[in-house]
C-alpha cells in the first residue's frame, strides 16, 4: 500500500492516456497513473515512468488496489481507454473497489447511449459518472484540448479544477472546458463535433480533388493558404496544407497515400443519431458515405478503366468563387451540427448552451476555426445559424458561386459528396414548396397514410379514396 494521496488518477497510457497525464502532471498536480502490465503491456508503467523522471508528482501502477489505494478521496480517475466493451469491463473492475462520492471520468469517444447506461449504472452503486467528450488528438491532450464533461454538476464540480486546467484556452483566456449538461450530453456533443469534423475534412478533400486536375499539390496549397488567415482560418486548413507540401524523397507523400478513408465509427453514430431524432444532416452522412465509397477501391480500379475521361474542356471557377462556395458549405455543415445538438437538447432535456460549446470548440479541438468565435458570438442572441446577422445574407449571396463549383464538378468528374448535400439543404430550406405533396398523395394512394390539406387551417388529416 502506498502513502502517496494523489489528487487525481488516470487509468490507461495508451497515447491520449499519456499525454493527458503529462499535462495534468505538468498543472502540478499528484498525478497516479495505471496501465495494465500483461497482454504485452507489460513495460508501459515502467517506461512511462522512466521516460518522465523528472516529474516528482508523478505516481505509477500496475497493481489496481495500489493505484485506488494512493488517491486522496474522493478519488478522481480519468479512464482513457478505446471506447467500447473494455470500458464496461473496466468499470466492472473498479466500481467495487471505489467509495462513495468517487468520481470517475471516461475521456474516450464513448457512444452517448453508453455513457447514459454507465451514468445510471454507477448511480446505482454510489460512484460518480462523468463522459467527457476530448478532443484534440495527441497534441492536444498534451497541451490543452478542447474538454465537453457531461453528467450531475455537482460531480462535475468536484473534476472541474483538474480538466479546466488542462484545457486549452479560448481567445479571451477562458478554459475550453465546460460542462455540457446531464447524462451522456457530453458525448453527445463530441460525437456531434467528430460528424462536423468528417464533413470539414471531406469538403476539404472536394475541392482538392477538383483542384488536381488541373493543379500541382503545392499551387492547391498556395490558395488554401491564401484562405488561411481570417474567416476561413482553421486547424484542418492548416494541417492541409502541410500535408499537401509534405516531401519524401523528390516526390509528394500525399500522391503515395492509398485512397481508402477509414473510419471509427462517430461520423456514423452522428447521422445516425440524426435519422432517429429526425432531423437532416445530409453533409455528415455524405461525408460518412464517400469515406465508404472509397474503400472499395478494387471495384473502383477495375470498372474505371471502361470510363473514359476527359478534363481538357474543363474550366476550373475562379480561386475566389470555390472559396465563397467553401464558406457556404461550411455554413451549412455548422448549421446542420448544431441543428442537431438543438433536438437532441430538446428531446433529452439537456438544456445545452450553444455559444458556449463553440466557445470550447474555438481551441484545442479538431474543429477549432476563426468561424467558432462568431458562432459563440451569435449563438448568445440566436439559436440558429441561418437567423444569424450576415449569415443568411451571406450564403444567399453565394448561392450563384456553389452552384458554379458543383457544375465544375460535374463537369470534371470530381464527386462532391458535401458541396451537393450543402447546395440542396439550402434549397430545400429555403423552398417554399418542396414536392412533398407528391409524397404524401402516393403514400395516401397505397397506403391510407392520410395527408394533410393546404385548403384546410385545422390541421386534421384525409384521406382520399384514389
Ligand atoms: C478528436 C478526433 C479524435 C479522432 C477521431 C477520428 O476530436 O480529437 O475527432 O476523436 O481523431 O476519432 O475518427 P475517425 O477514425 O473515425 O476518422
């Protein structure tokens, strides 16, 4: 038994676990840290000990009763494992080992249904439950990631020091941690969050496909960075644009990459979500679809050698018209992500605050982006994108130049999966009539469905006998 009382505990030193631990280590606080020592893990305690040495508020374990043991209460552990079964086996371990008013943190990708089921599971047996979404990857558990904590307040307030400290900050110098609401709100939220990061990606990868026809890796590097400073400033920009300069040898590590987009699941989870609360995100599941689609790339190779294609009558729009038609886009996957979280709020009773998730959205996470300041902006007096000053304005003004790139697209062959799902939810929004009658008249036709009348105020439904 060690008489160490650490003020918090992290469980797992896989790359998140490690890193976060370093910067909760660096906050000064006594930190206790386990990984398991089997399953070829044995020397991960040893080596991560060894490698930071230096760090004197730095306890490691591989003996589970020795790792509890050396926690003040109530003990505080941050679980940073992959998401799924192994977090229930975990709790099943460590639940009996706890007392009441302990708090435990799980910091994975957790589907928010989990997090609900965990969340009551150890309610029921006294221990406290948090589900923090974290976001950032390895850089930003290191030095501030963006943290979105859900579950009771009060448990969340006896954490809150510890993960506000280690947070990334905003533009203001406020934490970009904080808490989000009841139950598995938290990973809700980050889920939400990793759909809009799917869709920034792939429209970035639209338009660099677009691009290449006609382009160099380094002059699409060059208009993405005359993008990059101000309103479309952003860290999946930036990143893209050191990859598409990224060398090896003589040659472009990009054009070496195998073209099948994996996945872990949360874009999926997101639209999916989004079918079961009824609400339209075409620009995730879009996003979520080409990534899919790209995995077939047998198929892909073999049936592309029957198609002929030819670029040369090609025109590419100006460099400033694929950048507005990108700002729209952009727009509208915001507007479908918060969308989102707003019905998911409303269903679940979560009471989310949407200024605020942007404010910890503006740093430290994937999606970090000049456009989340104003959306933390505009969410204080809205709650919804398109009622926001300018924004409306905006992306009527551009619809001409989405438009354009989607012609471009067509005419290039280039798939623009979200630029098409982004043009025509902003029709459709912006329809007054949609042929959905034709939908409701055929369902009527063979099913009894019933229909609503536009010549009728009261609301009640018909049915006709076609
Ligand atoms: C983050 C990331 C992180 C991870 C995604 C990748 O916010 O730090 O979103 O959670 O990079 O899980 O997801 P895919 O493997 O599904 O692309």
């Amino acid at each position: 038994m060690s008489d160490i009382k650490s003020e918090f505990g992290v469980f797992g030193l896989g790359v998140m676990g490690s890193s976060i631990s370093l910067n909760i280590a660096d906050k000064g606080y006594e930190l206790s840290v386990f990984n398991r020592a089997e399953g070829g893990e044995e020397a991960v305690v040893d080596d991560f000990m060894k490698a930071n040495s230096h760090l004197k508020n730095l306890h490691g374990f591989t003996d589970l009763d020795a790792f509890i043991e050396s926690m003040a209460r109530p003990r505080k552990i941050l679980i940073m494992i992959k998401a799924g079964p192994t977090v229930d086996l975990v709790l099943n371990n460590l639940i009996p080992k706890l007392s009441k008013g302990d708090v435990i943190i799980d910091g994975g990708n957790s589907h928010y249904i989990n997090t609900k089921r965990r969340f009551e599971l150890c309610q029921e047996q006294g221990v406290e439950f948090i589900g923090a979404g974290i976001s950032g990857g390895e850089e930003g558990a290191r030095k501030g990631p963006s943290i979105m904590p859900g579950g009771k307040k009060e448990s969340y307030e006896v954490v809150s020091n510890v993960l506000e400290s280690i947070a990334a900050k905003d533009d203001f110098g406020k934490t970009c941690c904080a808490y989000i609401g009841p139950e598995g709100s938290g990973h809700f939220i980050k889920m939400v969050h990793n759909g809009v990061e799917y869709v920034e990606m792939q429209l970035l990868a639209e338009i660099y496909a677009m691009l290449s026809v006609h382009n160099s890796n380094e002059a699409i590097a060059k208009v993405f960075e005359s993008w990059s400073q101000g309103e479309l400033s952003s860290y999946l920009l930036d990143i893209t644009i050191q990859i598409l300069r990224k060398k090896e040898g003589d040659d472009y590590l990009l054009d070496k990459i195998l073209d099948k987009a994996g996945n872990k699941g949360t874009g999926s989870w997101s639209s999916k979500a989004a079918f079961d609360l009824g609400i339209p995100n075409t620009m995730m599941s879009s996003a979520v679809f080409a990534r899919y689609i790209s995995s077939f790339k047998e198929s892909r190779v073999a049936m592309s050698q029957k198609v002929k294609t030819n670029t040369n009558d090609f025109n590419l729009p100006q460099t400033d018209v694929i950048k507005e038609a990108y700002k729209m886009a952009r727009l509208i996957n915001h507007q479908q992500g918060f969308k989102l979280m707003e019905l998911a709020s409303e269903s679940y009773s979560w009471k989310l605050n949407f200024s605020d998730i942007a404010r910890i959205w503006s740093n430290g996470c994937i999606i970090k982006s000049h456009l989340m300041n104003s959306l933390h902006e505009g969410f204080k007096t809205q709650r919804d994108l398109f009622q926001m000053d300018m924004v409306f304005t905006d992306l009527l003004d551009h619809e001409k130049d989405l438009r354009a790139v989607l012609q471009a697209g067509l005419n290039s062959r280039s798939s623009l999966h979200c630029f098409t799902a982004a043009y025509y939810y902003w029709i459709d929004m912006t329809s007054e009539r949609l042929p959905a009658n034709l939908i409701q008249a055929q369902r009527d036709f063979f099913g009894a469905h019933t229909y609503q009348r536009t010549d009728d105020q009261s609301g009640d439904y018909f049915h006709t006998k076609w």
